[in-house]
C-alpha cells in the first residue's frame, strides 16, 4: 500500500510517501513476539541479567526496584509494523518513487556483490576518466551478473557466485601439437559450469577434438 502526504504549504511543502508492507508487518510482529516470549521466561529467572541486553531493555521499564515489561513501548512500536517513509521531489508517482528506491537498494547490494565475488581490489584513481572508466566496468559486469542470474533463474536455480567463478577459473582449454597433429583439450567441467553454459545457451567445447595439420 502506498501513500502521498505532504507536509507544508507552496513551495516550501515537502513531499513524502508512506508505504505499508503486510508480509513486512507480519514479519515484524512475529520477530517482536519472539523477542517478548523469550522475555518472559528470562523475567521468571531474575531481570538483573536483561538489562544489558539491548534487544530486550527496549522493552523493559522500571517498578520500583524490578523491571517489568513496557505495554506501551510494544503498543507504539506496533504502529510502525510493516511501514516506511521516503521523502523525495523527484516528479514521479508515489509507486514509481518506491520502485526506484528499492531498485537503489539493489544497486548497493549489486555493488557489495561486486567487491566481495568478483574479487575487485581497491582502485586510486587519478583522474576523471579513469572514475567513468571503473564505473562502466563495475557496471558491466554486475548487468552481467543479473543476466545470468536471470536465465539460471528461467531453469529453476540460482547460482553460487564464489563458487561458480572458481569453477569457471579452472575451466582452461590447451591445444597439443605432436607428429603433425594439433589436439585441443579441455578441463574436467565441475561444479555449477555445465548447468551455467545450458542456461545460457552456450555449448562447451569438446572434451577433445583434432585440428586439420597446420601448413
């Protein structure tokens, strides 16, 4: 569910979208009355121990010398279940707001892929050309990630990204000249490879194949 509201006058009014998740606000409830289940069986034992422990102080407060738990702070914490708020002026729907707010949030995490599975390293840049430059590549590579991702998906699974580049470094190809023969061999194919290269509609090369006499 989504909602505009905006607060001020004119020009100076700024621009806000509510948005409510119901599968987020079940979520929500659901961890908050874990948390109060576990609380109670800890109070049963004594409350010295649940002061420090952060996850549960928030809902604890004091009577007289014993802690108790806070009934209002779970009711005003229940208001919020399942709800975000974003601000923007961009001049776009209140949905298509949402939508490019999440698509930033999957960008990050494109990027967090990127430094942690394709191995990148830090890079110091000296110039503005070389910052175009490692953007493009960072993002060529990540909307080749979400292409393959995409067609794995279309067959039913959803690759490792670490594991399937470390199987895809050990795939090599080398080529034997002996007696007038040229012999192309490749390596034993592991891991998720031959399923990558069936998603993607690629065609291993042969395991060996004999190539005509080089004049």
């Amino acid at each position: 569910w989504v909602k505009e509201v905006r607060v001020g006058k004119g020009a100076d009014a700024q621009r806000y979208v509510v948005t409510l998740n119901e599968a987020e606000a079940r979520k929500d409830k659901a961890d908050r009355q874990a948390i109060i289940d576990g609380l109670q069986t800890q109070l049963k034992k004594g409350d010295k121990a649940l002061v420090g422990n952060s996850a549960y102080r928030r809902y604890l407060k004091a009577s007289g010398k014993t802690f108790e738990i806070d009934m209002g702070k779970l009711a005003d914490e229940a208001r919020y279940d399942g709800i975000s708020v974003l601000r923007t002026n961009a001049r776009i729907t209140p949905l298509q707001a949402v939508i490019r707010y999440r698509d930033l949030l999957q960008v990050e995490a494109l990027f967090r892929v990127a430094k942690a599975s394709f191995d990148t390293r830090p890079i110091f840049h000296q110039s503005d050309a070389a910052i175009r430059g490692h953007v493009f590549v960072s993002f060529l590579a990540l909307t080749l990630a979400k292409e393959l991702t995409r067609l794995c998906q279309e067959k039913g699974f959803q690759p490792e990204w670490q594991p399937l580049l470390n199987d895809l470094d050990r795939l090599q190809e080398a080529t034997i000249e002996k007696d007038g023969k040229v012999i192309t061999t490749r390596t034993h194919v592991s891991g998720q490879v031959g399923n990558v290269f069936k998603a993607t509609g690629i065609a291993l090369p042969a395991n060996i194949s004999e190539l005509p006499p080089q004049t």
